[in-house]
C-alpha cells in the first residue's frame, strides 16, 4: 500500500483500516464539481428532516443505483427519488473512478460503491457525531471527498463516548474508513466563514458507500 512515490507522503493513518489521503482528489475536482451541477439540475439539493423533525442544516441529493432519504418515517435507501419521483441520476463515471482508486490506496481493492450522497455546506453548517449504519455492507469502506471550503472532520471510536480525533480537511483530501473501523462515529464541526475560488461560499462532500 502507497508505493507509489506521490502517494507516500500524502497519507495519514487514522486507525486500522482508515486512512486520509490528502489531495488526492485534487485534480479530478472541477470535473467533480461540474458533475454535482449536472446531478443537482435532476435531482435538486433539499434539506431533509430528521425522524424527529429536526431539519437538517446539510443539503443534500444522491446519485446511484439508490439515494439516502430521511424523513418523521425515518432513515433509509430509495431506488426513487421521493422529491421528482424519478430515478436518483446514475453515479457519472468519474465518480466510479475515484471512489475505487481512493479505496484501492487504503488497501480496498475491487470497490464498487452503489451510491454517492452529495452533502452541500453553507457556513456554519455541521453533521452531528453519528455511525453509517444504514447499510447492509458494514465492512465495504466509505469513501469521503471534501471540495471547497475547509472543514474539520471528527473521526471517533466505535461508541458515542469514545474521544474524537479532529482532522482538517481541504479541498482535495479523501477520507477512507473501512473493515475494522466501518463502524466508527464521525462528524463535521461547523463550517467556518470563508471563500473558495471554485465553490464560493460552500463546502461539498461525496459520500460513497456500498448500501446493498
């Protein structure tokens, strides 16, 4: 893992079978980020209520086979889009490959996520401390890029109590977490006032994950 010269000191580890690996999105970005454009025109961004009615401060679509919903009905994974009615767009091929050479690098290899949520940040926007657990995969990695504005990532343990570790994110960097460290709580601090020469005000995340 990480042979390669311009990979080697780029990558952090994080716990067993999590890792971040800076900037490794970077080129790719402004491809990424016209294909979030093309995603939001079908499927808008929307800011989903939590099952107790809470909304949520992160706008969110998906892109995949299936999307992440959540409703006062709860959390779940729809094939449709509940808002147009239509099939989640399908994931763009850039995606695809990103995803399966980022987990690669974490020593992930043959991924084949069927999902992306696209998470929007406007300032002061955060994800409260919380497991993927929605899946029926919890060993296949998730894979998440940041774009835009910076944030600060906390990656904890495998209970709510366990202590969090605070990781800055820049644009570029990815995040792999997977096999013995699937299962871990982590979340996103608020978002901080900023500007971002290809985002603006705004942060973006693609969450990649094998939900079935």
């Amino acid at each position: 893992m990480f042979d390669q010269p311009s990979l080697a000191g780029r990558c952090e580890d994080l716990a067993p079978g999590a890792w971040v690996l800076r900037c490794f999105a970077l080129d790719a970005a402004e491809k990424l980020l016209r294909e979030i454009e093309r995603i939001a025109a079908r499927s808008p961004f929307r800011h989903l209520a939590t099952p107790g009615g809470k909304r949520m401060s992160v706008a969110m679509t998906n892109c995949g086979a299936v999307g992440w919903f959540s409703d006062p009905r709860g959390y779940r994974y729809t094939s449709i889009d509940p808002e147009t009615g239509k099939p989640w767009p399908a994931m763009p091929e850039s995606f695809m490959k990103l995803a399966g050479e980022a987990a690669a690098a974490a020593g992930f290899d043959a991924y084949a996520p069927d999902v992306c949520l696209i998470n929007r940040y406007e300032i002061g926007a955060r994800l409260t401390l919380h497991q993927d657990q929605d899946e029926r995969d919890r060993h296949s990695p998730i894979v998440s890029v940041s774009l835009g504005l910076p944030a600060a990532f906390l990656f904890g343990g495998l209970a709510r109590t366990d202590p969090q570790r605070r990781v800055p994110l820049v644009h570029g960097d990815v995040v792999v977490w997977g096999g013995p460290s699937r299962m871990r709580y982590h979340g996103v601090l608020p978002v901080k006032d900023g500007e971002h020469p290809l985002t603006g005000a705004l942060r973006y995340n693609l969450t990649f994950r094998v939900a079935r």
